[in-house]
C-alpha cells in the first residue's frame, strides 16, 4: 500500500518562492476551497508531476514554471511503501529528478526514462492512468473509466489486477518469436548453403578422382626421367674419376722435379753469363791498355795477345755451355707446359663431377617430390581425402543445422501455444472473470447508496450493460451529466476497492477535484459523503470544490487558496 505523507513545492504554476505545504495523513477528511484561479487544483498538478514528470491537467512542462520568478520550481512528495519512506524531488530550472528511499538516493547511473520506470514498476506500482482511476476524479483532464477506450479500459483493469505481467510477457515473447523467425529464416537459408557446397563438393571429388590416376602416372613418368638423368650424370663422374686418377699420377712429382730443374739451369745460366762479362772485361783491358794502370809497367804484345786467345776459347766453351742450359731450359719448359696442361684438363674434370653432382642432387630432390605428391594423392592427405574430409565435414555441418532448425521449430511451437495463453482471451480473461462478478457488485452497491438504482454489470470486454428497474437497457451516453457523475464515482470507488483487495496499488489518498460544483445535487452529496464516511480510517479524502457554503461542517479539515500579489497561498 503507498501511504502518501505530504507534499511541497515552490514556483510551480501560480505559487512563489515559500514553499506551499499540504499534509496527507493529517485528516481523513479535507475540503480545499477557493475563488476560480486561486490554485486550488495546483496540489493535483504537483502530485502528478512529482510521481510521473507530466501534471494532472492538460498543461505544458515549460508552463509549469512560475512566470514571475522563472525558475527554481521544486516539488517534493513524500510516501511510505512497504515499510520504507521515500521522497521524490522533481524540479525545473535547473533540471532535477531525485528518488530517495530511507534518506538514502537511489542511484542516478541510468537514463531518465529508465529511472522513472524504477519509481513507477518497482516502487509506486502505479502508472499515470492506473493514478487518475484510483487517486483522482477531476472535472479537468480526467476521462472517466467509461469514456476510455476499450483497450485502455483493459490496461486500467490489468494494472488493478496486477497481471499486466501477462501482457509485458507476451509482448516480451512476440519480440523474442519475431528474432526465433528471423533464425528459422537463416537457418534455412544455411541449410540450402550446405547443401548447395555439399553437391559441389561431391562433384569435385568426382573430377578430382578422375584425374588422381594421370597425375599419378605423369608424376612416375618424371621420377623415370629424373633417375635416368642421375645414371648418366654418374656414369660420366666414373669416367672423369677414372681420367683425374690417370692424369694425377705423377703430375705432382714431374711439376716438382722439372720446377727444380728450372731453377738450377736459371742459375747456371746466370754464373756463366757472369763469367762472360769478367772474360769481355778482361779481353777490353788486354785490347785496350799497352802499360798497366796500377804499376805503370809494359804489357808485352805476348802477354796480351795470349791472354785475348785464352779468353776466346774460354769464352767459347762457355758459349757452348749457356747453349746447352737453353736447349735444356726449353725442354724443360715444354714439361712444365705439358704438366700445367694435364693440372687444367683435371680441374675440368673435377668441375664436371661437381656440375653433375649438384644435378644429380636436385633431380633426387624432385623424386623425393614426385614421390611426396604421389603419396598425398594416394594416401590420407591426398587432395580427395582432403575433399572427402570436408565433405563430410559439410554433411555433419548440415545435420546440426538440421537438428537446431528442429528444436527452434519446437520452441516456436511452445512459444505459439504460450502466446494463445497469454493473449487478451487466455489466462488474463480467466483471472477477470474470477474478478468480474466482485467488480459489478461493488459498482451497483455503490449506485445504490448514491440513490441511483440501475443494474450496471461490464463484461469481459469491459463493455457496459445498464437495465433500469423496468428492464430498460441503456447505455453510459445516454444518461445525464449527473448521473454519469455517479457512475464514474461508483466505479472510482469500486477500483479503489479492488486495489486494496489485491494490495496492488492500493492508496491512501483519494481527491476529488470539483466533483459536486458540475452537476450533484444536494442529495447526491449527501449520498457521496456516505459513501467518503464508509471508507476506512486509513483513507485520506480530499475535496477541491468551489462552493465551500454548501459544504461547510462536513470535513474534518479545511484548506483556503487564495491570490495574493499574483501569488497562490494557502490562507
């Protein structure tokens, strides 16, 4: 149950900077007087725009603001639900939406919206019409239970009953059959993806098999090819061996033995030219000095002419000498060209064996290739077991598409039936008619006290039948603004009943915004107040009228608005 405590608030609408203030609980019964435009339906107002962020009557949020002071406009309410004490703080310029509960404010992490579905789910239980249906009945822009349209009568009804759980429920689940649909439909359209890469697949298997044999004989072809190539190739390294092996054999030690020679006969070559110029020398002197240089003596033309024969035929013989050593020299450098011919001829070789070798490694190494691809298309990792594989990969893939697409089809089988359940026709009409016959009686019970004797009964559509005492039938529009009065307050008070039977959104607070100044008479506000007086003591009546002389004496409190300055005070 909310019990409302108070509330106050301050340049909001007609009030000023003081805060106004209005106790709930004080009285079980208020009467709130005042000229037209004094402010007397402000307290509604600030009510509804402290619970729900919208005022009672049809007026904008900016209008809210007091036109004088244009700003800091407040409104604090506070209620007890549940054995906690909450306030509310809602203002304009600046911006401001604060719930506390046990002094303690809630967190403000969330969006607005989703703040103010907290107070009004979470907390109050009561949305902005459940609030004018139970709380409220006004002259301004109250629409009666009656005047609402039938869909609208049926969320009054469901919020009493506290089972619009249903509806968000099966709204919740349409949401969630919409997305179940949507993955049926690409699931499907999987199903025809697998299917379509499974007949690929297959016939890929089919072509590849079919070329698996000529790939396999082309390739043995090669191998055959290659190792006839190493054949060769090592056939001619045997032959080069065989002709490194001969030309080797002595090559070192002829190179060695003709070097050496060649160096003697260089050094012979060179004494003996040496001795050719100390033989020319000699000769010169001889031939040129008739008296020695050094002791002034004669040279006797004997001495001289002996010594120029003996250096001629020294001179000859070694002639004949240095003659020899170049016939030898050349010989000897014929051998070494010789050698240095056989040493080529055998690097030559040596390059051809490793010129073969190298082929010979990488045509092994293309067989061992072959041989690996032969493998693979005959074995295990060949490209049709590979394309096997994943066929069956493919078909397993389908299977569990398959199998999801079943168990969703269930769900959504389970869901259809639910939803039946869940519809306007389902479980919610079995609750209202459990509740329907309470609700026409308490409707007619309190007809009768208001003097009005019809027989008023709504049924499952919350359509209305009324039958006068001769059996008439009317309907709602056609009686009289009076006593659809009293319909409408037959039937407030009927919700309120069934509100607090259901401790749904059962309330403490009931106001009446100038409900006897339209069309109750003298005896339907006498009627109507014993009906107020029947209430139990835990109920909060407020009375908004404009024609406090009639009322006077009736209420156990009284509240006077007035206008002072262009400002609205409680006097």
């Amino acid at each position: 149950m909310i019990t409302f405590r108070n509330i106050r608030f301050r340049n909001f609408l007609s009030t000023g900077n003081n805060w106004t203030e209005i106790d709930f609980d004080k009285f079980k019964t208020t009467l709130v007087v005042g000229h037209n435009g004094a402010g007397k339906s402000t307290m509604l107002d600030a009510l509804a725009f402290s619970l729900f962020g919208k005022p009672h009557r049809n007026i904008n949020k900016p209008q809210l603001v007091n036109t004088i002071n244009n700003k800091d406009c407040m409104v604090e309410v506070r209620f007890d639900v549940a054995g906690s004490r909450y306030k509310v703080v809602r203002g304009i310029k600046p911006q401001k939406f604060e719930i506390w509960k046990d002094d303690q404010l809630l967190n403000q992490s969330s969006h607005a919206k989703e703040y103010q579905k907290i107070l009004e789910q979470n907390i109050l239980k009561l949305n902005h019409k459940s609030f004018h249906q139970i709380v409220v009945l006004g002259s301004s822009s109250f629409v009666p239970f009656m005047q609402l349209p039938a869909q609208h009568r049926r969320d009054v009804i469901e919020d009493l009953l506290d089972i619009n759980i249903f509806s968000k429920m099966n709204q919740i689940l349409k949401e969630k059959n919409s997305l179940i649909k949507e993955e049926l439909r690409q699931l499907d359209y999987d199903l025809e993806l697998k299917k379509e890469k499974i007949e690929l697949q297959s016939k890929y298997i089919k072509e590849v098999q079919a070329l698996s044999d000529d790939q396999i004989e082309e390739k043995e072809n090669e191998i055959f090819l290659a190792e006839d190539s190493i054949s060769d190739l090592q056939l001619e390294n045997n032959t080069a061996s065989e002709a490194i092996e001969k030309l080797s054999e002595g090559l070192e030690e002829g190179l060695k033995e003709n070097h050496n020679k060649k160096q003697s006969l260089l050094h012979y070559s060179a004494e003996f030219n040496q001795k050719i110029r100390t033989l020319v020398k000699d000769s010169k002197f001889y031939e040129e000095n008739e008296t020695c240089p050094s002791c002034s003596q004669d040279i006797s033309a004997d001495l001289r002419e002996e010594k120029l024969s003996t250096a001629k035929v020294k001179a000859s013989e070694i002639q004949k000498a240095l003659d020899n050593v170049a016939e030898q020299s050349t010989i000897v450098e014929s051998n070494i060209d010789r050698l240095n011919d056989t040493s080529n001829e055998i690097r030559t070789q040596t390059a051809l064996i490793s010129s073969n070798n190298r082929e010979i490694v990488r045509l092994q190494g293309q067989i061992n290739n072959l041989t690996t691809a032969i493998s693979k298309i005959r074995g295990n990792d060949g490209d049709v077991a590979k394309a096997s594989t994943d066929l069956n990969n493919l078909n397993q893939e389908k299977a569990d598409l398959f199998e999801n697409r079943m168990y969703i089809n269930e769900t959504l089988s389970y869901n259809t039936v639910i939803l039946e359940m869940l519809k306007d026709t389902g479980i919610k009409t079995k609750i209202i008619k459990q509740y329907l016959p309470v609700i026409n009686q308490f409707i007619n019970r309190y007809l009768q006290i208001l003097d009005f004797f019809i027989h008023f009964n709504l049924d499952e559509s919350f359509s209305e039948t009324i039958r006068s005492r001769h059996r008439d039938s009317f309907s709602y529009d056609s009686f009289s603004e009076g006593e659809k009065q009293r319909i409408d307050l037959s039937l407030l008070f009927t919700w309120r009943q069934i509100a607090k039977m259901k401790n749904s959104v059962s309330t403490n607070l009931l106001i009446l915004d100038e409900t006897f100044d339209s069309s109750l008479d003298y005896e339907g506000i006498d009627n109507l107040m014993k009906i107020v007086h029947t209430l139990d003591d835990d109920t909060n009546v407020f009375i908004i009228s404009h024609k406090g002389e009639m009322l006077d004496g009736k209420f156990a409190n009284r509240l006077e608005f007035t206008k002072e300055k262009n400002f609205s005070r409680i006097k």
